[in-house]
C-alpha cells in the first residue's frame, strides 16, 4: 500500500435541529463539502430534531453500521432551549477524547471570545467508529472541520490521527 495516498473514510452527518430543513441547513452543507473536497465519502445525512432518543437512535445506527467510519454532528451542543446533544451521545461513547472539546473551544475563542465556554461540543470513539458533535453555526461547524478534523481524519497526518484508528486493516476496527 502507498502510505502517501490518502485513505478516503465514509463519513455520516447529522443535523439536530427543531427549526432547519435540508434547504436552510448550511451547517450540515459545510460539513458536507469540507469532507467531500477533502476526499472522503459521504455515507449518509439525516436531519433529525431536538430529541435525546431520536438523536441517540440515529447515531448509534450509524455506530453499529460497519459502512460508517465517522459521524459528524452538527447542533444541540448549547445552553438554550432543547439542546441535548452530548446527553444524547455521551452514553454510546466507549471513550471520550477530551482534547477535542478543549481544542474547538481554544479556537472557537479567537472568534466568539468568551461564548464559547457554552460549548459542550464533544468527541469520542465507539465502536472502532469516530464521533465529533459540533456546535450549530455554520462557523463552528467550518472551524471545526478545517482547524481540527480535517487533519485528524486524514491517514497522512504525523505522528497520529483517528483515520488510522478507523481503518480495518490498520486499526482496531471491530465492526462486521
């Protein structure tokens, strides 16, 4: 195998929100083309609303499915009204990467100041399958995307990334 050829992963989006569709969800979108010019796949996209269970049913579909490297998520990691998000994913989560939430809002902060301590964007792995909950602004989702993941998704990146830990062959994969 070329060890400088990217590996592309398949990657799932969800968009937990009460109020968009697939025609006002820029979030989502931008998670879509950041992955897609990045070379990988999109396996699936789902809007879903606010729901702790229904949140939970998706991702753990998309966690048990072996077609599904990473999951990508976009919205309900507030304060406010409904949000659930990390309630919702926190118990599929084997492990938790801790840094990830700290790092999003280190760099959230150069551009929001102090609103981004109401983050509770989070990251973990279950399944041999990644999980990375972002915020629901568009920006928090392009910071996201091309200040953390894009890296860290893809095989090439030294000295570690989660692609590997995803890939069957190279990793501890352990879906099928």
């Amino acid at each position: 195998m070329n060890e400088t050829a990217m590996i592309p992963l398949s990657i799932a989006v969800l968009t937990i929100s009460d109020t968009r569709d697939e025609s006002s969800d820029r979030s989502g979108q931008a998670l879509i083309d950041g992955l897609e010019s990045a070379g990988h796949r999109l396996a699936e996209k789902r809007i879903v609303p606010d729901d702790i269970y229904r949140i939970r049913a998706v991702v753990a579909g998309w966690i048990a499915d072996a077609d599904v490297q990473v999951v990508l998520t976009t919205g309900g990691t507030g304060f406010t009204g409904r949000d659930a998000t990390p309630e919702a994913i926190g118990p599929l989560l084997d492990k938790r990467i801790e840094g990830f939430g700290e790092l999003f809002r280190q760099l959230s902060f150069e551009e929001i100041g102090s609103s981004t301590v109401q983050s509770r964007c989070l990251g973990g792995l279950a399944n041999a399958t990644v999980v990375f909950c972002l915020p629901g602004s568009t920006g928090a989702c392009r910071t996201g995307w091309k200040r953390i993941l894009e890296e860290q998704l893809d095989s090439r990146h030294r000295p570690c990334n989660f692609a590997n830990l995803v890939i069957p062959e190279r990793g501890t994969h352990i879906h099928g």
